[in-house]
C-alpha cells in the first residue's frame, strides 16, 4: 500500500480545522440556541455539490486586547460561489462561532473579495449575517472594513442583486450593510437588527428592552419597514432567497429568467367582473385582484406588513417577471401617505434596475391629508414616487380598479409620467376630488344661499360625479388607452408586455438624479 502524502495529510488537516470554526463547543451552543452553522445554512441555500469555498486559510492579523492569542482560520466568515437553480452566486457567510461573527480587517477583505467577483461576473451576491458587528479589539481596521463594504453595497447596486438573509444578531454595521442591499430577509424570533442593542441603549437613554422588541423580525416587518421578507425558520428564509432570485436577473444588463406556467395566458376570471361593490365607499380585496390575475400562485409580496395601505411584490404573469404595485382599499382605503410612497418608490426602483416590468393597480382616494403628515415631510416623500415612476424605463403599465384622485391619480403610474399602456375599469372614477369635496369647493357660495343646503350640495355632487367620476371623461381625452372588463385584464396585461418587450427609451445622460431623500 503507497503512503499519503504528506503535504496531502497537511491539507486535509488544515481542511478539516478551518471547517471547526470556532471549536465544537460553540457550534453546540449554536445549535442549542436553535441556529445553523454558517456551513450548514450554505449547504441549504446551494444546488447540492456546488459550493467552492475562497481563502478559508485567511486569520486577523490583530494582536490586540488577546487577540494573538486566539486565531482560527478563515477569520469568522466563508466566502466563495456556487449555484441556485444552476445560476452563479457569490456569497459570503457569518460564522458566529469565531469571534461572534464580527468583522475584522481581514473579514472585510474576504467579503469585499466575493463582493467584486459578483459584480466583475454580474451574479447576485448574497450574505448570509449573523454578527456583532465591527469587532471591537480591532478598533477603526474594522470600521474601514465596514466602509470598504458599504462602498461597494452601494456602487454595485443597480448592477447586480444583493440579498442579505439576517440569522442571528446583527448590530452595527451588520445592519447597516443589509440596508444598503436589495432585499433583507430575516427570521422570525430569531434574528434581530440594530445600530446598538439593549445594553447601549440602556446606558445611554435608560430604556430596557429586549432585542426581539428592538430589532427583531416583527419589528422591522411592520414598524420600522427596514426587512422586506420574514420566514418562520433560517430553512425556510433560505429557500425564500432561492425564490427571490428566480423573479430577478443575474444584472442589470440581463433580462428576468423565464418560467414557463401552466396558467393559460387567455385566461379570463369572471369574478372579476363583480369584485369591485356598486358602493364607493365598501372596500374589497386588492389582494385578491392580483391573485386572481398572475400566473397562479407566482405573488410573492414584499414588506407585506408594512404600509399595508400599498401593495408591493414579484409575480410572474404568463411566464415572465413582474413587480406589482397596487393599493389596498381595505386599509386606510388605500390612501397615499409617507409610508406606502417610501414602499413603492424603493420597489419601483429595485425593478427598473433589474428590468422587470411594472404592473399598477390603482385604487385610492388621494394622499392622506393631516397635520402630521404635512410636517413629517409628505411632500417630499410623495415626490419620490413621481421621481420613481418617471424615471423607469422597463415597460409600465397600469390598471385604475376604481378611485383614482388627485395626486393619486399623478403618480399611480399615470399616462404623462411615461406608462405605456393605461387601462381602467368600467368602476374607474378618475377626478381631482372626491364628489362631495369638489362640490363643497366650487359651489361654496350657491350651496350656503340655496333654500335647502344639504339636497343642493347633493345635487351638485351627484352632478359632478356622472361627469368625472368614470373612467370615459378620462378615455375621451386620451389619459386612458382603453376600457376594459375586469376579466380581461390577465390576457391584456400579457399582451401588452409582449407589445413592450423590446421597450427602448433610454435615459438622457447623467451623472445621476437627485432624488428627493
Ligand atoms: C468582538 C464580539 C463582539 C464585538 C460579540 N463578540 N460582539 N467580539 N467585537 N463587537 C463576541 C463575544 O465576546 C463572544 O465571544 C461571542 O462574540 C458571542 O457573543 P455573546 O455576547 O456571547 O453572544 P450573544 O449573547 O448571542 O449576544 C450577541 C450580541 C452581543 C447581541 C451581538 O454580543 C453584543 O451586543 N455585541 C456587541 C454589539 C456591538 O455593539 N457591536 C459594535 C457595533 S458598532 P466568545 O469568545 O465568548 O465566544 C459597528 C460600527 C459599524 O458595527 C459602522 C456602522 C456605520
């Protein structure tokens, strides 16, 4: 029998302790804390097989505070590529184990390696976070670490899709990075994010709380709209970020991947047709609408907790990807306000980087009127979604449902803000104000003097309302393309997208807009 090698035996020894981490003992308090091990958590998220790890001989280079003293290899993170439904990844992959996940100088540049090679080959780069942030024996190495990441989060984006999957606790600049990328998802009870968690908060301003009310899941799903997709457990949140990526290209010069359905493209749905009440004032469900209208099962809705008042997410609709923007008469009757523009402009704009399509549904009384809201800055953040919409140039096209006022109408993806096809429903009623507003507005004086106030001012809405609160004074003047049944609506919106495949409306050069912030 020949003897191994014994440079191979080296190998495989070095192999074998850098795939330890940060010894056994802490991957048994990982596992007890109910977490997957970084390498665990990869072999999940991977086609099988397909994972090539980067620089797993990589150590800090600290001797601070002990830190000579304790060196493991590959310094607290695995990097390297593989595959998702047989397309290329790079990702990069936190491991608690070693230092609490935190980044170091050394951290930073295996991160920052991976980082430039998805964007040198155009292919998402996902990181997998579970981090106490900047390690503090190294001091300001791993704060420039975390700027050298920020830099590239921010100069990749619009390029190639990054993914942050939050799986544990993520402070600091763990936090900070993720905002700075496409789509977050955490998982519930389970991940937290924070610039500083309870301690700090508690030396500094004296408030005690727990991480799960600061930073965790539900928080920043429905109160701080920081994460846009949650799941119950870290395997599930792995293969939610296999489904993302299935809706988005490789890049920005890419176009979405095709999946063909089963759905029949000609597909009629004749509840449509009674979905919207005779009422004005009853609500029905947008949800609904959508579900009733993509390819079957294909919605996957994004920051769904969050500005429930406004709809956003990936479907496909015959086959091919589409962000859907829609409102939700049942919430807040799906008015605009500060909130669900913040949601729909982030998610307009994540699309026309990616070249998916946008589908609106629109159906809203109008912005939310309010002290608050006007202090708060509503101006500023309704003007993003204006700046959002008509600075998109995939193929747009809208679907008023029913109320469609004032600016509402405007920045719902209107005709003039550059959407290709506009269609509306016969129960489309596209106006300025509501009837009883603009009847209160224009006939002040005529409705006080006349002998009986009340059927004046309801007969002048009544007026009003049969002649703008339809959609043909808006068909008769060209700011709809067409009427049509609520039931065509999947056959026309496929065939548009069809008619506007190979859209070319490039951008006026730029350096870049100024987008109101
Ligand atoms: C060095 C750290 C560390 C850090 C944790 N550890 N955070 N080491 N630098 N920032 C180490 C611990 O010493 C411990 O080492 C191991 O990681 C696990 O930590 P535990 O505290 O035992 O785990 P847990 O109870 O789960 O708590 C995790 C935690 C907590 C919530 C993350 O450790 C924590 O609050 N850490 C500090 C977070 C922080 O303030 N970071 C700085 C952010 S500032 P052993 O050897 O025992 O396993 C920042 C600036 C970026 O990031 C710039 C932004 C613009």
């Amino acid at each position: 029998m020949t003897q191994e090698d014994p440079r191979i035996l080296e190998l495989r020894a070095m192999r074998e302790k850098a795939r330890q981490g940060g010894g056994a003992e802490r991957i048994a308090t990982q596992h007890k804390k109910g977490k997957l091990t970084a390498r665990e958590r990869i072999e999940l998220l991977l086609d099988p097989n397909t994972f090539n790890e980067l620089e797993p001989y990589i150590t800090h280079q600290g001797d601070e505070l002990g830190l000579a003293a304790q060196q493991y290899l590959g310094d607290g993170v695995i990097t390297g590529y593989g595959q998702i439904d047989g397309r290329t990844v790079y990702l990069y992959a936190q491991d608690f184990t070693i230092y609490g996940g935190t980044l170091s100088e050394m951290q930073s540049h295996k991160i920052c390696r991976v980082m430039d090679l998805a964007l040198r080959n155009g292919v998402p780069c996902i990181g997998l976070i579970d981090s106490g942030g900047a390690r503090i024996q190294e001091g300001v190495k791993s704060l420039g670490g975390y700027a050298e990441i920020f830099r590239r989060n921010a100069q990749y984006s619009g390029v190639i899709p990054q993914i942050s999957l939050m799986l544990g606790p993520c402070a600091g600049g763990a936090a900070y990075s993720p905002a700075l990328t496409d789509l977050i998802i955490m998982v519930e009870k389970h991940s937290y994010m924070f610039l500083t968690g309870p301690e700090v908060i508690k030396t500094v301003t004296g408030e005690v709380i727990d991480p799960e009310n600061l930073g965790g899941a539900d928080v920043h799903m429905a109160v701080s709209g920081t994460a846009h997709l949650a799941a119950d457990s870290e395997s599930s949140a792995l293969s939610l970020c296999r489904r993302v990526l299935g809706y988005l290209p490789s890049n920005n010069v890419e176009n979405p991947p095709f999946t063909p359905s089963a759905d029949d493209p000609l597909r009629m749905d004749d509840s449509l047709n009674t979905i919207v009440p005779l009422d004005p004032a009853t609500p029905y469900s947008m949800h609904e609408v959508v579900a009733r209208i993509v390819d079957r099962d294909s919605f996957l809705e994004v920051q769904s907790s969050w500005a429930r008042n406004a709809i956003v997410g990936l479907a496909r609709i015959g086959g091919h990807s589409v962000g859907i923007v829609a409102q939700e008469p049942r919430v807040m009757a799906g008015v605009m306000d500060i909130d669900s523009s913040d949601k729909i402009t982030r998610f307009v704009r994540m699309c026309d980087c990616f070249n998916v399509p946008l589908v609106t549904f629109v159906d809203s009384p109008g912005f939310l009127p309010g002290v608050d809201q006007e202090h708060r800055g509503i101006i500023r953040h309704g003007a993003k979604v204006l700046y959002a919409y008509s600075e998109a140039t995939v193929p747009k096209i809208s679907v008023i449902t029913r109320k469609a006022y004032g600016g509402a109408y405007v920045v719902m993806s209107s005709k003039y803000l550059g959407t290709d096809v506009n269609y509306a429903w016969p129960s489309a009623e596209i106006a300025v104000l509501g009837a009883e507003g603009a009847a209160n507005i224009l006939f002040k004086k005529q409705i006080e003097s006349a002998p009986d106030p009340s059927a004046e001012r309801k007969r002048l809405a009544d007026d009003y309302r049969a002649r703008f609160n339809n959609p043909y004074h808006a068909a008769a003047t060209g700011y709809v393309d067409d009427i049509i049944e609520p039931r065509e609506t999947r056959p026309k919106i496929i065939a548009a997208l069809g008619a506007l495949r190979d859209k070319y409306a490039p951008a006026p050069p730029r350096k870049h807009g100024n987008i109101p912030v």
